[in-house]
C-alpha cells in the first residue's frame, strides 16, 4: 500500500509539473521534481525550445550576411558607377577647357566669338554642379555643339 502511494504520488506530482519547472540550469530541484520532468517530457520540451531558438538564430545570421553581401555589392557598384561619371565629367572639363583655351587665343574676336565664350564660361559652372550621368552627358552635347560652332567661327576668320 505504501509502494502505491508513493507510485501515485509521484505520478500526480508528474502531471503537476510545468515545463517552466523542468529547467535545465535549475539550482538544485528534487527528485521528485526531475522524475516528473523527465516522465511528463518537459526536458525534452526544453530541448526542442533551445534548438528552435539556435535555429532560429542560424536563420537570422544567415539572412545578415546575405544581407551584408547585398549591401557590400551594391557599395561597390555605386563606387564603380561613381568612379566612372568622375571620369566622364573630368574629360568633359578638360574637353571644355581645350575648346575655351582655343577660342579665346584667336588673334580676332568678334562678338559671336564672345558670346560663345561667355557661353562656354556658363557651362564650365554647370559642370561644377553637376552631379548624375544625365546632367554629364546633357553638358558632354553642349560642349560638342560649342566645338562645331568654334570651328565654324574658326574657318569664318580664316575666310577674311
């Protein structure tokens, strides 16, 4: 009878514990207390939540980096595409420099070649300000108009 009791004790006290109580890292739990977790599967519940947890974390840190590699790629090609207008609006200055050199070194000037120089002038300060490959390429047309139109005033002067 006694055996009984004990039995049934212990198998009540099983279904009275939580799975909060089966803590893995609990300070010191009765005997009683471990049988129960260990028989009514709230260990086993611990398990399964701290894995679900390291999983869930692997999936986080994994998405991170992917993440990261995104980031770091398009960094890269924003720097690339940077690098490049540089380049493209630093030939245009150089370019436009060459063109305005040229026209204010004739020996006549006229008033046409004036107003182009003024002209030229004003796009020199829009390249300073400009800022995306649109605004390169609009001055890149400019400048190769101003070329034509030097070289027309140019072959204008050698005709007097």
């Amino acid at each position: 009878m006694k055996k009984f009791i004990l039995l049934t004790s212990i198998v009540l006290s099983g279904c009275a514990t939580s799975a909060r109580d089966c803590d893995l890292h609990a300070q010191d739990p009765s005997f009683i207390t471990k049988l129960s977790c260990a028989t009514s599967g709230g260990y086993r519940q611990q398990i399964d939540n701290k894995e679900q947890e390291v999983r869930l974390s692997q999936y986080e840190n994994n998405s991170a980096k992917q993440q990261q590699a995104y980031i770091e790629n398009r960094q890269k090609n924003l720097s690339k595409k940077l690098k490049n207008e540089q380049a493209q609006l630093n030939a245009v200055r150089s370019d436009l420099s060459q063109v305005l050199a040229q026209l204010k070194s004739s020996k006549t000037q006229s008033s046409e070649q004036q107003r182009e120089i003024l002209r030229l002038q004003d796009l020199q300060k829009q390249s300073l300000n400009a800022s995306n490959a649109s605004e390169i390429t609009e001055i890149e047309q400019k400048v190769a108009e101003a070329k034509q139109r030097v070289k027309l005033l140019e072959d204008a002067n050698m005709l007097r």
